[in-house]
C-alpha cells in the first residue's frame, strides 16, 4: 500500500490529467501539485481501499436509515388504527325503576256487593 495523498488537477483545458479526471498519487514528502502541469490539486475523498469501503459504508448508513423510519411509520399506523377495530358494543344493560305499591282500593261500604266485587274478594263478609 502507497502512503501518501492522492489528488486530482483542477487545470482544465491546460492539462490531459485534469481533463481525463485522473486521480494523481502523491507520495509522502512531495509537493502536492500535478505531476504533468505543476497546479496545486484538489484532495481527492477516494484513497485506494478506504474508498470501497466508505462508500460501502455510507449506503449501509442509508438503508439503515430507510429502514428505521420505515419501522417508525408503520408502528405509528398500528397505533393509530388498532382502537379503530370493529368491536360490538357491550349489551345495553336493563335499569330497574322501584316501583310503589298500589294504593288499595277502598273497601267496599256496606250494603249490596255485586257478584264481581264478591269474586275480586271486595265484599266484607257480614
């Protein structure tokens, strides 16, 4: 593995590296400027190995993240919509009024009973 930094000339028109994008290594104690126009280069985020493996990084960080708020939403939902479901409602339950006695009827005066008074038990016995 080279030590070192690596670059890419910024010397468009002036320069084939900066115009083919060529990412230029430079080794450790050298000045860091292109090696065919002499420019000062742009740090390059890309190094050999740590490239393939940030890049491979950052978009596990994305899924991850995707992932998360997805999990998020739907736990939001089920919260949302589980008091929702179609439950029948508890059987009315019946209310008892008390209720007086009824007032009894008022004996009957004295004298003649009709035969209908005698079977209700309304006639006094003589």
């Amino acid at each position: 593995m080279t030590s070192g930094k690596s670059g890419k000339c910024s010397n468009f028109g002036n320069c084939a590296l900066a115009d083919a994008h060529t990412v230029v290594q430079v080794p450790n104690g050298m000045d860091f400027v292109c090696t065919e126009c002499g420019k000062p280069l742009l740090l390059s985020q890309s190094t050999g190995a740590a490239a393939s493996s940030s890049g491979g990084g950052q978009m596990t960080q994305i899924i991850v993240l995707a992932a998360v708020v997805l999990a998020l939403l739907g736990g939001g939902a089920w919260f949302l919509l589980r008091g929702k479901t179609s439950e029948a409602p508890p059987p009315p339950q019946a209310i008892t009024v008390p209720v007086e006695n009824p007032t009894p009827a008022p004996a009957p005066q004295t004298g003649n009973c009709s035969d209908a008074d005698a079977q209700a038990g309304l006639c006094r016995k003589k």
